[in-house]
C-alpha cells in the first residue's frame, strides 16, 4: 500500500506542477514524496525490511498454494515512479524526456560506467562522465546530460546520428525502440533536472 501511496503523491506532484500551484505547497508535495520513497524499497536494507526490499516474487512457501502477492506490485509501482522521475513519458507513440522532480543530486559526481544487456543478450557498457546519468529503456541506454535547453541525440546501429532539438522523439523512431528492432543503439539527451 505504501508503494501505491508513493505514485499518488507523485502524480500529485505534477499535477500541481502543471496546474501552476502555490510554490509552497508543490514544494511540501515533493518534500512528502521524497520522505514516502526514502521509506521503502530499494532505500531499505533486506535486514531494517525484513526482507528483500525489490524481490518481485510472492511469499508463498513451496508447500502450499498462494498465500499472500507479495511485493509484486511495490516492484511495479516503484519502476512506475522511478520513470516519472526520469520524466521518460509517453505519448501518441512518441517517447518524451520531461523530467519534473529528478534531482540534479542524481547525476554522478564523478566518472563511471553504465554496465547493461542490449536486445541480443549481450552485457554491455557504456562510459559516463561527471554530470551524467545512465538508465535504460527497452534495452536502449539513455545517457542524461546537464544543459540549458532540452536536445537528444540518437545513435543508430549503422552508426548514423540523429539530432533532435526538443525533449520528444517522433512516433517512428519510438515504435523501433519499443519494439526492440535493433536500430537503436543509444539516447542522449541533454536536459535540466526538475529539482535542484
């Protein structure tokens, strides 16, 4: 329940964002947000949970049939909410980067690395700098940069880029990401966070 309670306060964080609300009370909504997200989930160590804190499988002991959901829907929820934050969004079959509560303390200090499984399987890497941040989407990493203005480049398999001025990546070129096609290789977007 508390993983529900925690997409709740989000989607009303931004609907206050989008309806222009008082400076105070969207700030207190993210203060609340923030103190629900810090109390569950991957926040939590398995022994102050109890538990695994991500496990997405049920409780049910192998004896006996279905006890409980176990934390199948706070593992949903949680991607659910970890998207928003990202503001990975989508729309009339296009993919959007309007990130409204991501915290410029989220992107890396110093440089690292981003390790992930592309479509083929393969464990892969990509190098980050300070100031970035990596995630994927459909297997395709997202790379985050900080900037001014909202811009994305994609990275075809043929290695040919595509610039986009913008925060929105057209219908097309989104139905080849979600479909996993291969074409597409990475995503870099350059972005102001949400929160500071």
């Amino acid at each position: 329940m508390v993983s529900k309670l925690l997409l709740a306060a989000l989607e009303n964080f931004r609907k206050a964002l989008e309806q222009d609300s008082d400076p105070v009370v969207v700030g207190k909504l993210a203060d609340c947000y923030f103190d629900i997200r810090a109390g569950i989930g991957f926040n939590k160590t398995p022994d102050n949970y109890g538990a695994f804190p991500t496990d997405p499988y049920s409780h049910t002991p192998g004896f006996a049939g279905a006890k409980q959901p176990g934390m199948t829907g706070q593992v949903k929820e949680e991607v659910i909410t970890r998207l928003m934050e990202m503001g990975l969004s989508v729309s009339g079959g296009s993919i959007f980067f309007k990130p409204f509560i991501l915290r410029k303390s989220e992107f890396l200090s110093s440089d690292d690395s981003l390790s992930y499984f592309d479509i083929a399987g393969n464990q892969q890497s990509i190098d980050l700098q300070a100031g970035q941040l990596g995630f994927t989407y459909c297997q395709v990493p997202v790379v985050y940069s900080l900037a001014d203005e909202t811009s994305i480049v994609i990275t075809f398999a043929d290695g040919t880029e595509k610039a986009i001025a913008g925060d929105t990546i057209d219908a097309q070129t989104s139905m080849a990401i979600f479909d996993k096609t291969g074409e597409v290789v990475k995503i870099n977007v350059a972005l102001q966070p949400g929160l500071e």
